[in-house]
C-alpha cells in the first residue's frame, strides 16, 4: 500500500527559513455573510475563497512571514 501523502507537500510548500511544511497559513480572500453581531463564513452564497503567489504566508513553526511564491520556491529547492 503506498504510503500517504502529506497534504501540505501536496501543496508543493515549505518554509523557506526553517523548512516546515505542516504549520504554513496563508491570508486568502474569504466571502462572508455580513449579521447583526458579525460576519458569517457559513451563511454566505458564495463559498469560495481565493489566494495567489502573492498573498502573504506564515510559518507557524518558526515565524517567517513572506508570500505564497516565497514559499512554493524554497519547496522546489529541496
């Protein structure tokens, strides 16, 4: 059976400073529901949420902050 692939290695992503690839955010456009005490992610039409090579990623391991294309690139030196 082979083995099962690491869903952030999926992603071709790792920390460019420390190498991690399992504690990566990425800041992503979002559609929320606008309600009285708030926003709701759940209650919006549209679902989808969307991020580039530019969007700003953060390494939760170690800190580093940088962007997406940053951190897609030090995956492809490894």
């Amino acid at each position: 059976m082979p083995t099962p692939q690491n869903v952030i290695t999926a992603w071709n992503m790792t920390c460019p400073e420390c190498g991690d690839d399992d504690q990566i955010d990425i800041a992503a456009i979002v559609h929320v529901r606008l309600c009285i005490n708030g926003t709701d992610v759940t209650e919006a039409e549209n679902g989808d949420h969307h991020w580039d090579d530019n969007s700003e990623a953060k390494c939760c391991a170690c800190g580093h902050v940088g962007t997406v294309a940053e951190f897609t690139a030090a995956a492809g030196a490894r």
